[in-house]
C-alpha cells in the first residue's frame, strides 16, 4: 500500500485537488491546489515548501566511508570538504548511469547519499571487504526542500543557523525551534533554497515552524507539478524520465553515460571507480550522444497550429514523453521533458542530441502533435540551464 | 636479500609448487611462500602421535597428471607411486562385502558373487565410463574454452572440443552427453543392482561435495574421479611411498633444483597491487616482496578476498567470487592403531585392507548420511573412506602398529546451531569410531590415538575456506568454463599479472596437479 510521508498529517487536508501520485512508494501531491501555476511561482518569488522525503537516504559512516564513495561516486569523494555536499551520478562497470543523488558530508567519516531509486544492494556490493556501515534512513529522515528568494530569510527566522554564510553545495547543523536538522542548500529548482533533512518522528513540528515562520514571506506548500517546471527550467536531470537507470535497462541502447547525460563535469576519470576505465575509453572516442536544451522557435510553433486555426497549445505541465528531434528528415535525437517556461516566457525542452547536431545554436526541428497529426516545429539547441539566477549561488 | 622475482607463488601446495616449478624452467626468477612450516598444502605426512605418521590432508590420489612425473623428473626426487590393491574394499552389516581390483576380471569374478547380472553389466559399463572420461581428459589437459568468447581461438578450442565428442560416434556421444548432467543414483540404476556396488561406485560422485547421489551432476563428480585411470578400474587410488608428503617433498626438491626459492613460515597477508597490477606481496610482519607476477595458489575466496583489497576489483566480479559455494562437508579422523581392524564380513588380515575401505552399503545409506548435512548435523551413520597405509608402507607407523586415515563425510562446516567447538568434535570421532565398529568391532579397543580435524579444523589447518577440500565445490555450475567463475577461468584475474593455479581453478579438486600445469602454461603465454 502506499503510504503517506511523514508530513501526510499535514499535507493530506492541504491538498485541495487530490491528485496524489506514486513517489516511491509514498503518496505526493503533484499539486495542492486545483492548478499548480502559484505554486510554480512560490519557486521562483517567494518560497515554495515541497515534501521531498520520498527520496532514498544512506548514511555511511566508517574509517573506509571516503574509500568506498570514492569507488562508488565518479566524483572525487576524497576532495569534498567537511560539510560540503556533492551532486553526481554513479554508474555499473560498464559506465552507465545507474542513479543520480546528493553526498553530503557529514563528518569525518560519515555522509549522506540521497538517490531516486532503492540503491541498498548496490552500495552494500561495493562495500563488500571495506570497513563502513551502511543505513537505510530512507524511513526514519524526513526531508523538505525550502526554495525561492525568500526561503533564507525563513529560515533564519526559524533556526539558530547562520544561512548569510552558508555557501551553495554547503551544510550546517542547526536547531529550528528545538528540533535538530541538517539544512543544505541544495534543490531541485535551480533557485536559491534549503533543504532540510530532520528525524522523520519531529516532522509535523518541522512543518508547522517552517510554515509559520514562513507565513509573511509567502511560503507555499507546493507540489511536483510546480517542481516539474522548475527543473526542466534548471536543465537538471529526472530519472525514468530522462534517463533510464543502466538497472533497469533492457536493451544497451537504453543506457547513458554520465558523458551523454551532461554529467561529464562531474567525473574524475583519473581516479578509480566502478565504470572508470569505460567511461575513460568513451571519453577518448567521444561521446555518441549530448544532453542539451531546446528553445522552440515561437513563430514556427504559431505556424504549425495556424494550419489548423488555432492558437499555440502550451504545455503548462511539463511532459515527460519521447518526442523525436530532426534535422531535416533525419531524427537526429529524442525530447524527454519539454515545457512552456512561464518565468522565461519560452518552450523549451530537454533533449538527447547526438553529438554533431548538439552544438549550441544548431538549428533542428521538434515534433508537435497538433490536431492528431505530427508536425515539426523549429527550435534551437541551448546550454542547460535555461534559467540560472544569481541568487542561486550568492 | 630483496632482489626483484619475476614471480612469487602463495602457498606450497601441490599445484603452487607445480606452477613454481614449470614457471622456473622456462626460466623465471621464482619466490614460493608458504604460510606453514612444511611445504605440500594438503599433500602433507605429519607424525601426528610419536611414531604415527599421517597424511592428515589428502590421503590418496586418483591421478597425477602424467606429464608432470616425467617433466619434472620425480622419480629422481624420490617420488613413488603405489596404486592401491584393490582399489576399494566394502563391507556391509549382512556379512557381505565387495572389492574391486585393478584387474577387471578380478572384480568380475567379485562382483558375480553378489549378482550374476551385475557381473555382466562391467565391462559394458566401464567401457562407457572410459569414453566419457576420455572426452573429461581432452578437457583437463588444456584451459577451458571460454563458452562465450567470440575469439577466434577460444571457437576453436570450442570446435576441437566438438570434434573430440564427435569423435566417439553419434551414439556414445548421445550417451556421453546424456550422464554428464546425471544423479549417480540414475547412472548406476540403469546399469547395477546390488546395492553395495552401487554405493561403493556412487561414493566416488559424491566425495568431497555437499550433495547427496541423487542430486544432479553427481554422475559427473564420478566420472571426474576416473580420468585418466585405465578402463576397467573404478574408485582408482594411489598412495606415494612414505606419506602423501613425499609428493611435496618431490615436488619441492624438482622446483628447487629449477632454481626456485622456497621459504616456509612465510605468512601472505595481502597482494599488493599497483596501477591496476600486482606488485608484489606483503607478509605478516611487514615484510614487502616485489615481483613481477603473483600466483596464488590460494582458494579464490581467500585471494580476491583476504588478499586483495577489494577496491581492486569490480562489483560484479566481487560478487561472483562471494556466491562460489564452498560448503565443506568433510572431515578427518586419523587413528593410531595397535592392531589391524577385523572386519565382521571378512576377518582376519588380507589384501582387502590393503585398498580403500569405503562404507558405503548402498546409495540409500549416503543420501541418508546426506539428509542429516542438508539440515546442518553431522550425519548418523556417515559414509567413510579409509585407508592404513602402515601395512604397504611400515615405516608410517612403530613395528606391529598402524596407522589409519579416514575421510568422513558427511561433517557440515555449517552446522544447523553452534559451532565446530571441543565437544562436537569429540562427538564427531565418537560417530566415526562407533560407525566403523559396526563392520569391525575390534576396532575401538584397537585405537592408542585419535586426532579429529573437523572441518573448521581443515579451514584453520589448510587454509581451505569453509573446510572445502576442492577450493570450492565441484558442482556442475562451477566447472570448466565456470571456474572459479565465469569470465576467469584462464587462471588470470582481473589485476593484471596475478594468477590462480589452485584447486579452484579448472579442472578442479584432488591431487592431480592439473591446475597448475595447466596454469603455468598460461601464465608462461602471458609474460612472454
């Protein structure tokens, strides 16, 4: 059975619209009112309260904790600072993404590995033979993500943290009231916001702090629909949606490399880890396929639907389909997640390209469904992310 | 002291020194480490009692391979082999008994004792066991082929292998093909009645494995305890003049006189591994070798998990080597006798004492002994191997007395509650002697000693994982092209420059030296 999350007390009268959805195996709101636009602008100008316990939490601690990440993450684990967290993927041998998640560095032996999908028995085969522990806090650690402009001065209202200093990708151990929290500044938005990570048994008494402390800065309970915008808007990456975890892939062809995902950043080909000497090979040859941002061209999208006397549709909820991407009469790659980018006032959408029509301000065509029939619309290959705030590092 | 070796070798058991000495004939720098005192893993004579000297590891050998005996010049190593006389001798508690001899029509004329239709089936069926075990010998003499290699040469390996079969003709190839994957209980059903043969044969497919006859691939374990052997002669032993030991001792005097350095007492405590290679290794102590290759002759539990720090080593690998089944279920009871055992069925001194004496009345009586080890106990009446190598070779032993080995099985190194402590090892030789007295009940007031090794003895004394005499179970998913496990079963490993030439490589357990002959041979290709 589903179930709720540790907040569901809370949330469950909150949500006017009733549309819960499956996370894993928690009920979440895909939006609290009957649509979800305020709740999108809560992200963006004021702040936006979402339940974001859903996701797997790991805590792993011990003299080999750094030895271990290392094998497992591509990122250099032995660099991330006390208290610093880091995003990355991890991959099988073969360097295909398996999930996605946050490290955050607890101490000097112990952090906490967030990903989007059951990961237990991966890590656990990692650790085989190293000295760590490895918890599965999935249940017992509530989390939510506090994010838009105003979501630090909540926050210092209802903590003893000192969040002027708390730099992007960092944490701080604090009190909000009387309850012990971790606070990151991390999210899923692509704004400046917080996540707050507390013993899944104080997070009704988080919640009501949080929404009374946040009350006259417009915090908003808000759900994945808004979430789902604000991502695509930040170019970040939803497994299952853009990627298919290597796991679960039933052919080879499903898998992505970290490379293919825009994730090469995040890979330290020089030190050693599970998949290195493929993705060493890959980086060598190039890679055969690049994750980049479309900007559909608005007059041609007005062209497209004008055939049919009608006005452009705009997908006010961001999709999460396959749509084909042409350059000419060659489908040169795949859409995963597209949206109308209302603080951008633009279409855009996530798309694997392959690598010589990736370039940015190459000129391709997406395919749009109007009227039941399949039309191509122009559109122009960006940099992730559309939309980066300054307030988002600073 | 600490020039540089091309190679060092972890552990002096038979197919290390084996290794050893062939790597060093073709003309490496060569470092054998050994963690004991004496060289021979379980090829070992130790005087147990003042006086009583025992092959407290193995006690006979099926088969050495024959290249190595005149390769390696053992004969002038003081090598000697003694191929035992019957081969086996089985009582039963109904005052029968049964011997199989070398000469075939030795054991016609035995077996027509107890059946006239038996008797007609042997040469029948020792004609079939020679053409798989023919087919077995091509496999073992050569590295496996690798079944899912798209080399050209691994196919072709693949296609010899096909021919060799081929080779037998369509119907014997059926026929070979058909019992491969077979229970002993079905093989021996379709060729034998009496029970006492059928579980003396059956005995053979179950040695060593935590199975009982009736579970499948039992026929092959029987088939693989007879290559090499002439037709005709079923549960083949020898013994090597002086203890099992002397074959150590061959072993380590033909690798010393090709230039190997031995060093006892030296404990491996890891494979130093550098760049993505092995480097060398370090001991207990600290002390750290440097060498070119490393070889072990350790189980690939205990090397790619004791020895190697598994970040070396890939997820899936890992995983691998942890699911090898291991399941030691034998154990050993050594006896020093002051006088011969006399067997209710056939008393008095004789040739019969002379071969292996194998309880084993019937392949009822060993899936029973099984039952017990399925649920994690000992069994209540356990399948017995024994021999008392005093009366072929009296210098074991003080004038008049003797000496008597015996495998047991089954001892689960798993037991159902608690652990191999002081008490269930008593029990364990309490069992042993009480079953023993049923078929010679002199026997228990001939005892002087008695040394039980259970099989977390065997672990803690050979360094076996889990008490496992094969360094791994010889199961049909762990053979050939599966062992140690699938994707590495050349005798590389994933490091590169270390290597496997133990029991737990192909072709498998038992003092045969396949292993590391085979091994040198590939590690040989490597280097140069």
């Amino acid at each position: 059975m589903l179930r709720g999350t540790p907040f569901h007390e809370r949330t469950a009268p909150l949500c006017q619209a009733q549309n819960w959805r499956r996370w894993a195996g928690y009920l979440a709101a895909s939006s609290y009112e009957l649509t979800h636009d305020r709740e999108y602008y809560a992200i963006r100008s004021a702040a936006a309260l979402i339940d974001v316990s859903p996701l797997y939490k790991y805590v792993i601690r011990g003299s080999d904790a750094v030895r271990f990440l290392n094998r497992v993450l591509t990122r250099d684990v032995a660099g991330c600072d006390m208290h610093q967290v880091m995003y990355g993927p991890w991959c099988n041998e073969a360097g295909k993404v398996i999930d996605d998640g946050t490290l955050q560095r607890l101490g000097e032996e112990s952090f906490r590995l967030t990903s989007a999908e059951p990961n237990l028995r991966w890590l656990c085969d990692n650790a085989f033979g190293l000295r760590v522990t490895i918890e599965d806090d999935s249940d017992t650690t509530a989390a939510l993500a506090l994010q838009g402009p105003t979501s630090r001065e909540i926050l210092n209202n209802v903590s003893d943290a000192d969040l002027d200093s708390l730099k992007y990708f960092r944490l701080a151990f604090a009190r909000a009231g009387n309850i012990p929290v971790t606070i990151t500044r991390t999210g899923y938005t692509g704004d400046l916001g917080y996540e707050i990570w507390a013993d899944a048994q104080q997070a009704i008494r988080l919640w009501d702090i949080l929404m009374d402390g946040g009350r006259s800065y417009g915090i908003t309970p808000s759900g994945i629909y808004a979430l789902d915008v604000a991502r695509v808007e930040a170019g970040l990456l939803l497994i299952g949606v853009d990627y298919i975890p290597a796991n679960r892939a039933l052919i080879e062809a499903r898998k992505s490399s970290p490379f293919e995902l825009g994730l090469g950043w995040a890979v330290r080909l020089e030190k050693g880890f599970v998949g290195q000497e493929a993705l060493l090979e890959e980086w060598q040859r190039g890679p055969a396929w690049q994750f980049k941002g479309l900007e559909l061209d608005w007059n041609s999208l007005e062209k497209v639907y004008a055939e049919f006397g009608l006005p452009p549709e705009l997908p006010m909820i961001a999709w999460r389909t396959s749509v084909p991407v042409y350059a000419g009469a060659a489908q040169v790659g795949y859409a995963t997640s597209g949206c109308w980018s209302p603080t951008l006032k633009k279409y855009i959408a996530l798309a694997h390209l392959r690598s010589a029509h990736a370039e940015r301000g190459t000129s391709v065509e997406m395919e749009v469904t109007v009227e039941h029939r399949r039309k191509k619309a122009a559109a122009r290959v960006v940099d992730l992310p559309f939309f980066d705030p300054e307030r988002k590092r600073s | 002291m600490n020039d540089t070796y091309d190679a060092i070798v972890i552990g002096a058991g038979h197919n290390g020194l084996i290794t050893a000495a062939y790597v060093a004939k073709a003309g490496l720098r060569v470092l054998v480490l050994e963690r004991r005192e004496l060289v021979g893993g379980t090829a070992v004579t130790e005087e147990v009692f003042p006086g009583f000297k025992f092959d407290t590891g193995a006690h006979r050998i099926s088969r050495l391979y024959p290249p190595l005996v005149t390769d390696l010049k053992l004969a002038d190593h003081g090598l000697e082999l003694l191929p035992l006389d019957p081969t086996v001798f089985a009582p039963t508690l109904d005052g029968g008994h049964l011997s199989l001899w070398r000469n075939p029509e030795n054991t016609i004329d035995a077996i027509r004792q107890l059946s006239d239709k038996d008797a007609a089936s042997w040469n029948g069926f020792a004609a079939l066991v020679a053409k798989a075990t023919g087919l077995l010998e091509t496999l073992y003499e050569s590295s496996p082929p690798e079944a899912l290699s798209k080399k050209r040469k691994d196919r072709w390996a693949m296609l010899r292998m096909a021919g060799r079969l081929r080779r037998l003709g369509k119907r014997d190839m059926v026929e070979v093909l058909r019992i491969l994957p077979m229970t002993a209980v079905e093989l021996l059903d379709e060729w034998f009645e009496t029970d006492v043969l059928k579980g003396t044969l059956g005995a053979a497919g179950i040695t060593g494995i935590f199975q009982g006859p009736m579970a499948a691939g039992t026929a092959y374990l029987f088939l693989h305890q007879h290559v090499g052997t002439k037709q005709g002669i079923l549960r083949p032993a020898l013994r090597v003049r002086g203890g099992t030991g002397r074959l150590a001792q061959a072993l380590a005097g033909a690798a010393r006189s090709l230039g190997v350095t031995i060093r006892t007492g030296a404990w491996v405590e890891r494979i130093i591994v550098e760049d993505g290679r092995a480097a060398g290794v370090a001991l207990v102590g600290g002390e750290e070798i440097v060498a070119r290759q490393v070889i072990s002759n350790a189980d690939p539990k205990r090397t790619f998990l004791d020895l190697v720090d598994p970040v070396n080593l890939g997820t899936e690998f890992l995983r691998r080597v942890r699911n090898i089944k291991f399941n030691g279920v034998c154990a050993r009871v050594n006896l020093a006798l002051g006088e011969l055992p006399d067997f209710s069925s056939l008393p008095g001194d004789g040739p019969h004492l002379r071969g292996l004496i194998s309880i084993s009345p019937s392949l009822r009586y060993l899936e029973r002994a099984f039952d017990d080890a399925k649920y994690g106990e000992l069994s209540r009446e356990p399948f017995l191997e024994a021999v008392i190598p005093s009366l072929t070779d009296p210098s074991l032993a003080p004038q008049g007395k003797h000496v008597m080995s015996i495998l047991v099985q089954y001892a689960p190194y798993h037991l159902k509650d608690g652990v191999w402590d002081e008490s269930r090892c008593d029990a364990l030789g309490d069992r042993v002697v009480e079953t023993l007295a049923k078929y010679a009940p002199n026997i228990e007031s001939a005892i002087l000693h008695r040394q039980v090794l259970t099989p977390l003895d065997l672990e803690l004394v050979f360094g076996l994982t889990e008490g496992n005499i094969y360094h791994g179970e010889m199961t049909l998913d762990q053979l050939i092209f599966m062992r140690p496990v699938p994707g590495w079963a050349r005798y590389n490993a994933p490091i590169k420059d270390l290597y496997l030439c133990g029991a737990g490589t192909h072709p498998g357990g038992g003092v045969t030296g396949a292993p590391g002959y085979n091994a040198a041979r590939e590690i040989l290709k490597r280097v140069k």
